[in-house]
C-alpha cells in the first residue's frame, strides 16, 4: 500500500490497523484448523508465555468479563488445551496451564506468527527489527 502523505505525518492508529488487517489475512489464508477464533488463540498463546496464571489474571489481561473467561476457558478445559489445579496459596483460585495438547495447538499459530512477522518486517535490517520491537514495548 502506498501513502500519499509522509510517513511521519500518519497517526500511529493507521499502521497499528494496517499491521492487524494484514496479520487476520495472513492468519485465514494459513490457519487450516480453525476451530477457534484469532481472539481464542490469543487468549490460548497467552496462557502459553505467561506460564501460571490464573482466570482472575487472563481477564484483567484482555479487559473481558470473567463470565466470558469462564466460557472459554471451559471450551479450553473440554478439548483438553488447558487444566485447572489448584493454587496451594489460595485454594479457591485455580491455575490454568497448558497441557501438551494445548502445547501442540498453540505450536501452529506460533509458526503462523513467525511467518507472519518475517514477512511483515523481510524490509527492516535486524538492528532495525530490535529498534522497532522497543518501541513498541515502550508504547504498550
């Protein structure tokens, strides 16, 4: 896509739709199993990096109800992507971790993503690549 307007003049918003646009056709055009939606696999690849989280954790992360968490992590729980033990510091809270089979789900998006990502930035040097991954942790 070509800017009429320098790029330095365009709202951030722009490039943050244009990048997330780009990456939902990226993820339909390669993600053959689509039994959960892009918004489930983020939830699932989250439980995944975070390590021991809780359901109380997963909802303050994504600004969801825990009603909503509640459904999906049951969907989760019933494929057998994830498992709920209990935390030995608060017994009433439970712990979500990946189990093998959710391992193995979430191997396939992360190949999409690295895919995704070697695409999207195949025009940055790796010094650029490490600039640019700062700068936007420093915005979010």
């Amino acid at each position: 896509m070509e800017l009429n307007e320098s790029p330095e003049n365009m709202f951030l918003y722009h490039y943050v739709e244009e990048l997330i646009s780009e990456y939902h056709s990226y993820y339909e055009l390669n993600l053959k199993d689509k039994d959960l939606t892009v918004k489930e696999y983020a939830v699932l690849l989250r439980i995944r990096f975070l390590g021991k989280s809780t359901q109380h954790d997963l909802v303050n992360l994504f600004g969801v109800s825990g009603a909503y968490m509640a459904k999906l992590l049951k969907k989760f729980e019933d494929e057998a992507y994830i498992e709920r033990i209990e935390n030995p510091e608060n017994r009433r809270k439970k712990i979500v971790e990946l189990t093998e089979k959710g391992i193995e789900k979430t191997d396939k998006l992360v190949e999409i993503i690295d895919g995704w990502e070697k695409e999207a930035t195949s025009n940055l040097t790796e010094d650029e690549l490490v600039i640019l991954k700062k700068l936007l942790s420093k915005i979010i």
